[in-house]
C-alpha cells in the first residue's frame, strides 16, 4: 500500500464514524443518538456513492436531478425507501451542499418538499422503529439541514489554505 493508501482507503464504518463526531461537534448536546447516526448515514452513504453508481442511487448532482427524479416522476410516491432516499437527497443538497444549490435553486421550497418525502417515507413504513425515526426527521428537517450546512462551513474553514494530503516523506 501506497504513502496515502490508508487515507484513501477510508471505509463506511470510518467515514460514518467521521460525520458522526461531526455533527456531534455541531449540534446541541440533548441531540437524539438515533437522529444523529441516521444523518451521520445520509453523510456516509453520499461520500461514497459515485454520481455515476450502477448498483446503487447515484448520488445527484443538484436539487434539479432530485425534482427530475422525484417530483416529475410521480410514480415513486409509494415506495417508502425511494421517498426516504428524495428526502435524504434534499438534506444532503439543502444542507451539506448548501451554498452551492443557494445560487440556483430556492432552498426554502426544496426543504418542504424533503420534509414531504420524509413524511410520506414515514407513513408508509412497514417497521415502527423505522417509521418512528423517518417521522422524527421529518420534523426535524430543518435542524438537521441547518446542521449539515453548518459542518460543511466548519470542514470548509479548516481546509482552507491548507493540503489536505500533506505530501509523502
């Protein structure tokens, strides 16, 4: 293996476990241990799934992907683990990727239409506990969004001017 070869090869648990103290750092301390892991995921997943994925949702590219594939396409409205991925793709974009979606789209309209996905997740749910957390996110959107762009920022400021990589010795 290769000077950057373990930094590179960063898997779920690490990458998971890198958003999860992340947001932890961010957030108030009675946050939800469940709501957390599960944002934490939603971090994750999107860090490590291609845009151009064949086996799994691509990751999308902006909020006009997520509207193209959620909202124009009507029939994906019963399918609770699609409208869980719509929500998650809207947290993602609205928040992580915040600043950049804030030039093109309406971030406030986006946001209600995450909150919808998530609550239409919920309510078709077979597992309660499952059900539970979609609804709890749903409600809680906005915090979570405002949590997601606010470790950007904060990951975004402490990159700045600095290599991420240091070069090899």
């Amino acid at each position: 293996m290769g000077p950057y070869g373990e930094l590179l090869g960063a898997g779920h648990l690490q990458t998971l476990e890198f958003f999860a103290v992340g947001l932890r750092d961010v957030s108030d301390s009675t946050v939800d241990q469940d709501e957390l892991l599960y944002n934490a995921s939603v971090l994750a997943h999107y860090a490590q799934v291609s845009r151009f994925a064949d086996s799994d949702l691509p990751a999308p590219a902006n909020l006009g992907d997520v509207f193209d594939h959620f909202v124009a396409d009507t029939t994906l409205f019963g399918d609770s683990e699609m409208m869980e991925s719509a929500g998650a793709q809207c947290l993602l974009l609205t928040g992580f990727f915040e600043t950049q979606m804030r030039r093109r789209y309406n971030i406030r309209w986006y946001v209600q239409l995450g909150t919808g996905f998530y609550r239409r997740a919920a309510a078709q749910e077979s597992a309660a506990k499952k059900a539970r957390l979609l609804g709890t996110i749903a409600s809680h959107f906005e915090y979570w969004r405002e949590r997601h762009a606010r470790l950007s920022r904060e990951l975004d400021d402490r990159s700045r001017g600095r290599l991420l990589l240091a070069p090899p010795h």
